[in-house]
C-alpha cells in the first residue's frame, strides 16, 4: 500500500488531511512568518495510533511534524515542506483529578484551557497559565517546556510534570505515569523530552502536578521612572511579600499598545517602565502588597482587589501581544537576561536593533520575576531576514543570557544553539541515538550533524 492508504488504515480516512483547505489551518503558524506545505495532516486518536503512524512514516522514510494547537512562534510545529503533520489535537482526554496527590493525567491534545476547569472543579489550580490557554494543548507546552506569568512561583512546565507517556522515533511506546515522586531506578528518558519540542519523541499524555488555589488576591500596576526601581520593586516584593505569584514588566510603548487596542485610558501615571505583580493567598495578601510598596518607596499604583478590576488589569499585560500583532507582524524574540544584567541590556537594545533595522520600532515586555523578556521588532523588512534576530540574540549572549526563556528553538533559532549551549555535540548526538533517521522535527531545534 502507499503511505497514504497505510496512514488511513490507522486513523481512519476522515483522520488523513490532503486537501490543501483541509490542511491549511496546520501549515502556518500564529505569527505568520513560518510554514509550508505539508504533505498530509494525520489526527490519531490515542498513544497506540501515534506509534503505528511513526512506524508507517519510519517504514517510507517520511518526516512527521508533532503538532497540538499550533500557539508555537518559532516555526518548531509547522512544516518545512513536505513532512507529515502529526497533529495531536484529538488525544484531549482529562481523567478526573487524584486529590491526594494532586495529579491529573491529561492528553496531549487537551487544551491548557480544559486542564484549568478540571483543576477548578477539584478546588485546585494547575501553576501555569498564559494568554493562548484557550488553543495551547499540554504536549506542546510540555514539549517546549512553556513557562507564562506564574513561573515565578510554580516553576516551568518541567516543574508540573509529575510523568508523561511518549512515543519514540522507532514507535516505541515509553511510559511513566505511576506518579511517584521518588523512583531513583536508572536515568528518566521521560525528562530528555520535555523541552525536546517533539525532536527526541512525542508526548502523548502528561501527569500534571496541581498546585493549591487560593481564594484572595491582589495585584496592582505600578508606573516607575528606570529599569532599576523595577528591580528594587521585585526585591521588595520578594522579601516582604511571600504570597507572590506574577511580577511582570511592561515598557511604555508596550502599556501604550495594549490600551490602545483596548480603547482604555492609562490608570496610573505614564512611564518609562511599569511593573504589574499579583499576590494569592489563603488571606487578603493586601497587606503583604503594601508592606513591599513602602520599602520600595512606591507612592502612585492602580490596586486591584476584586475579580473584576484585576482581570481588567491582567486584559492590559495579556493584550499586549494581540496589540503588537494588530500593527504589524513582528521578529517576537523570547529570551531571558540575568537581573544584575537587565539594565545594561535594555540600554542596548535600541541600538543594535536600529543599526540592523533603522526604521524598526521596538517594543518590549514580559517576565520581571524570571529574567524573560519578550522582544517584538516590527517593520523590520523582509521577514525571512534574520539580521535583526542575529542582532538581538548575539546581545542577548554578551551579556550571560539565553536565546529562549519559553517559546523554545524551533527552526527560527536552530542556528543559533551550537552558539548557545557549549554542549552542542552532545545533543546531537543524544537526537543521533534516539532518532537516526532523523525523522522527527526534522530541521528544528537541532541541526544534523554535517560529516567530512
């Protein structure tokens, strides 16, 4: 049988997509800057369908591109052209939360959005939240390791997975779901893939770790004058404020986009920076707030303590990326910078993106807490330029950061990571064991090794 005939053996042929309409909405991603066509899209329904597609795909030499809600920004789930998109969307079953331990097993098509009701309804919450949670599925926020605004507190998705279920390049089925936080028996293949971004295998289900949901919060925005009282913010509310879960920063011309497409008025002063950070607790963390606001000297901030009010200010911090894309389609550049370097590095920016681009306009915002900061470069020219990416990660490298916080390598950076990670080789030689036909994500994160 052909490849296609043998794929629709599988999944079923409502499930094997080649209709170029069909396949349209997998092709591209949601920055519009990568993609192209895929020779079919394939929907398997379980963990058992993923690997007896991997065999299908193995046995013709044919490239898959593992695929859940296509949220990724990096070109790391869309295909090169000519691969098979494995789109993982219909494993997006919740199995009822283990109280006890406060686990969930979820599939990889579930939508962070599903696991967050399921937590909600067992009077927990899941650690991790983001803007796409209505699209972004757990495999590909696994799989790329995906952080968001409360990573502060709860850690990366590394940090939820408590263990996950994957499918390797040969359609092998590996498992470890039991849960047990200590299981020392030999080196956890599992952990090798989170953050692989679906080179090394595919997850297919994840045991989600839940974290306690409190019922009283408070945030506030709070306008300030330099880079450097956002810092003192943060160290203010790290030590007088232990109920903190998200400190975020937001420049000007972030702020300004955001309450424009929203058709808002600014609620606190303008500034060159601004600081929005929530507080959550079992009590009114209120006084928490204010304890850190008078060490840190802040007299001007928009606090809200109420469910409505601080959704309105979350609206301002999680539109700005909806703001940037209504103007333009961006270079969005997720990487993160040490504290100590943070002020040296905005200082810079301006400058190396100017001398790549001079009539780009740059605008900056994300995670005070952690270091990550969303770099969005729009009328920068040709999209297919890298010039202005080069420019900003080489900064990123100069002053001891990483060229991805988040969002992961993808094909947009893969370039870029031998550069990064002194211990290149060994990746590709961990890709090289794993998958040697290299049929996984070809062309993402890692490039082959070249022989001589």
């Amino acid at each position: 049988m052909s490849l296609l005939d043998e794929l629709r053996a599988v999944v079923g042929d409502a499930h094997v997509l080649t209709d170029p309409d069909l396949r349209a909405p997998f092709e591209r991603d949601w920055t519009g800057r990568f993609g192209a066509d895929a020779l079919a899209v394939v929907r398997p329904a379980d963990t058992e369908q993923v690997s007896a597609v991997v065999r299908v795909c193995a046995a013709h030499d044919v490239a898959l591109v593992p695929q859940g809600g296509n949220t990724g920004l990096v070109g790391g789930g869309v295909p090169r052209g000519g691969e098979v998109v494995l789109s993982l969307t219909r494993l997006n079953t919740v199995a009822p939360v283990d109280p006890a331990l406060r686990h969930v097993l979820v599939g990889a098509g579930a939508t962070l959005a599903q696991l967050h009701v399921s937590a909600a309804a067992a009077g927990l919450a899941t650690g991790l939240d983001f803007r796409a949670r209505d699209s972004a599925t757990l495999g590909g926020i696994v799989a790329c390791n995906a952080g968001g605004a409360r990573a502060l507190r709860y850690g990366t998705a590394r940090a939820r997975v408590a263990g996950l279920e994957a499918v390797l390049a040969d359609g092998t089925i590996i498992s470890r779901l039991s849960g047990l936080a200590k299981d020392n028996a030999g080196v956890d293949l599992s952990q090798l893939l989170i953050g692989s971004e679906g080179t090394l295998g595919i997850i297919t289900r994840v045991l989600w770790q839940l974290v306690p949901r409190y019922p009283s919060r408070v945030a506030a925005l709070v306008p300030l004058p330099d880079i450097e009282s956002a810092s003192g913010l943060l160290a203010a509310l790290t030590t007088h404020a232990p109920a903190l879960e998200a400190c975020e920063l937001l420049t000007h011309d972030a702020l300004s986009l955001s309450l424009q497409h929203q058709r808002r008025t600014n609620p606190v002063e303008d500034a060159p920076f601004y600081v929005f950070t929530e507080l959550a607790d079992h009590e009114d963390p209120t006084p928490q707030l204010v304890a850190a606001f008078e060490h840190a000297g802040i007299e001007d901030a928009a606090v809200a303590d109420d469910t409505t009010s601080r959704e309105r200010l979350w609206d301002l911090r999680e539109g700005v990326a909806e703001a940037i894309a209504s103007v333009g389609v961006p270079h969005k550049l997720d990487v993160g910078v040490p504290l100590a370097q943070l002020g040296a590095f905005l200082t810079e920016l301006p400058l190396v993106v100017r001398a790549a681009a001079s009539d780009a306009r740059l605008v900056v915002f994300g995670h005070l807490g952690d270091g990550n900061l969303h770099v969005n470069v729009l009328d920068a020219g040709d999209h297919t330029d890298t010039t202005v990416d080069d420019a900003v990660l080489g900064l990123v490298l100069d002053h001891g950061g990483t060229i991805s916080a988040e969002h992961g390598i993808g094909t947009a950076k893969a370039h870029w990571l031998e550069r990064a990670r002194p211990e290149y080789a060994v990746l590709q030689g961990l890709k090289a064991w794993l998958d040697p036909a290299g049929t996984l994500n070809p062309g993402s994160v890692l490039l082959r090794a070249t022989t001589t």
